[in-house]
C-alpha cells in the first residue's frame, strides 16, 4: 500500500494510497506547499513564519514551518491555499518493513496532531473575524470602488485601519500581525473595505475577511481558513430561490462589475488558486445552475480554465485589442489591463 515519490513515500492509510505525500527533507516540502523556506533555518519545537505563494504572488507570514521537538521531521503549512505537507528525515531511506509501519503510524499521529491544532485555529480567526464585522459599518461609498468604477452593495463593510489594527493587537497576542497594504508594503490607513468570505452558500457563519485599502493592496485574516473561501451577494446567500446562472471571478472589483453590468449574480474566490474550490462548491449546492468561471487574462487563465472544466461550467476571459488597451491606459492611468473590470472599463461600460 505504499508508493515511491520523488522525495520520500506516499502516505498510506486503511490499505489504500492518499494524496498525502511524507518528504525526506523541509525544503522539499516547502516546495510541494509552496512555502519559503526559513532563511534563518529551523529549531525544534516553535513555529517559523515565512512566505507563501497563493497561486499569483509570495505573500508574508502566510507560511509555517515547525520541526518537530525530536528534530527527525517536522510539518509545513500555507495558510492561504490550505496545504499541508509533512517530512521525516528517515523519509528518503530505504526501510524495513517495521521500520516504514513505524514511520507511518507517526505520519498519521502528527498528521491527526496538525489537523486537529489547524481547525482549532481556524475556528478562533473565524470567531475573530465575526466580531471584527460586528464593529464594521455598512458600505455606502469607499475609495477602491470608485477607482474600480463599481457600487457598493449590501454585505460589504468598512472601518477605519486604526481600529482593525487596535483589533489585531488584541488578537493575535503570540505573531503581533500588522494590518499590511501589499502595494505599498506599508500598513494600511484610512478607510479599510471589509470583504466578508464564507466557506458555504446559505450561512451567516464567515470563515475570514479580506480587507482592501483604498488604493487597492489587499490583506486577509492570518492564519484564517482561506482554501475555499469566498465573497457572495447577499441576495444569493438569503435566497431561497434557484439559482439560473451564476459567475465566479477572482476580485470583489471584478465580481461586482460582471453582476452590473451582465446582470447575473457573481462569486469572488479572491484568487486563482481557489477557483476551482469554490466552483466545486457551488455546483454542489447550485447542480442544475450555469457557473460561468470568469477569469483573468495571463496569469491565472489556466486555473480559471480547470475550474470551469471541474465544474462543468462556461469559460469566460476577457480579450484586449489594441484600441481597448489604450482606451483603458488613458482612463486609468494604468498599465496591461487583464480582467473584467478593466475590460468594462475601456468599453465604458462602467
């Protein structure tokens, strides 16, 4: 019941293989959770905070890398895409059978170990970011949406950055977290768009929060449950009606702009990386809908491509002709455009 990979064994569990993969050194499996590996190195026993990409950029202090107290293996985590993966030094080598029956038992404790540690936390953010929306006021108006060209809608909230970062140091007490703006690598100000993100269609219950500055730089909850997150128009979540048709998209800004200016209701995954997880869902509460996967062009088309394969649904990407493109510049001031905001931007559509 036990596979070779290329760093170590497959992860073996009631005579059958699983997806998890034991790798014989941290670097390698830093890379399979697509984790930087901590300049500093490791120590047993305390959590080191490093990058992690999200399917589009390196992102800070949403990887960990801890070795176990023994030093003979350790565990790595991606908050953001929820992947996880193991190593043992003993890994690599070639066992007797008790030796890898031995190897394996301990796989699947610390396995059980990290799993149970990982929703524990998640269920904390999650309580975290309730409270935090609490003190949120509805959106009337913000600065990022009128750059993107968008209305607010209701389930969308802001604060100003100063009381999201009082919340966070009253928070995160072990990793004091910043309230960052990836733009400008500096801490966010002024007022802060509050994008709420669930992980089910008909609940109340929010998994994280995704905040945006008004220029634009974003920053989820650390340490939240990320993997299958997403936004939703209200009118969908309340709904108790069949849904017809709906669109998925990476970004708020995007999403908003398909629904006003299409006029079907549209999900925002946040991410590449996560659109395939969240068509999935849909289609299961959604089975006889049309799920539009609504993506970018360039980078993450190829994600936005499985997705709508995986989910049975229509691709949608938006295509740039030269006219488009300087049309967009001139109204923008920005450079290539690539989604469906900047698409229904240069056709002034919105």
């Amino acid at each position: 019941p036990y596979g070779a990979c290329r760093s170590g064994v497959l992860f073996a569990k009631g005579g059958s293989v699983m997806a998890q993969k034991l790798y014989s050194t941290p670097i390698d499996a830093c890379t399979a959770a697509g984790v930087e590996y901590p300049s500093r190195g490791l120590l047993p026993g305390p959590w080191n905070v490093s990058k992690a990409f999200d399917g589009k950029r390196w992102k800070q202090g949403a990887g960990r890398v801890r070795m176990f107290s023994d030093g003979t293996g350790g565990v790595v985590w991606n908050w953001i895409t929820g992947e996880a993966a193991l190593w043992f030094d003993d890994a690599g080598k070639t066992l007797t059978k008790a030796e890898r029956d031995s190897l394996m038992r301990r796989a699947a404790m610390e396995r059980r170990k990290w799993d149970e540690e990982q929703a524990r936390r998640w269920a904390e953010v999650a309580a975290f970011a309730s409270q935090l929306l609490k003190q949120a006021a509805p959106v009337v108006e913000h600065p990022y949406l009128d750059r993107k060209h968008v209305k607010a809608v209701s389930g969308l909230f802001m604060m100003d950055a100063v009381d999201i970062q009082r919340e966070f140091e009253r928070f995160y007490l072990e990793k004091p977290r910043r309230l960052m703006d990836c733009k400008t690598n500096c801490h966010m100000t002024g007022s802060v768009l509050m994008v709420p993100l669930y992980r089910s269609v008909h609940t109340a219950a929010l998994s994280s929060i995704e905040c945006i500055s008004e220029n634009g730089g974003k920053y989820a909850l650390p340490e939240a449950q990320a993997k299958g997150a997403f936004w939703l128009p209200k009118s969908v979540r309340l709904s108790t009606q069949p849904i017809g048709r709906i669109g998925i998209a990476e970004g708020i800004a995007t999403a908003l702009s398909i629904s006003q200016v299409i006029g079907f209701p549209c999900v925002a995954a946040r991410y590449c990386g996560n659109l395939s997880a969240v068509a999935q869902t849909l289609r299961n509460y959604f089975p006889s809908a049309q799920i539009e996967i609504c993506g970018d062009r360039g980078n993450g088309e190829e994600d936005a491509r499985r997705a709508a394969e995986a989910a049975g649904g229509k691709l949608r990407i938006p295509s740039f002709n030269a006219g488009l493109i300087q049309k967009f510049k001139a109204i923008t001031g920005g450079n290539q455009p690539t989604d469906w905001n900047d698409f229904f931007i240069a056709t002034e559509d919105l």
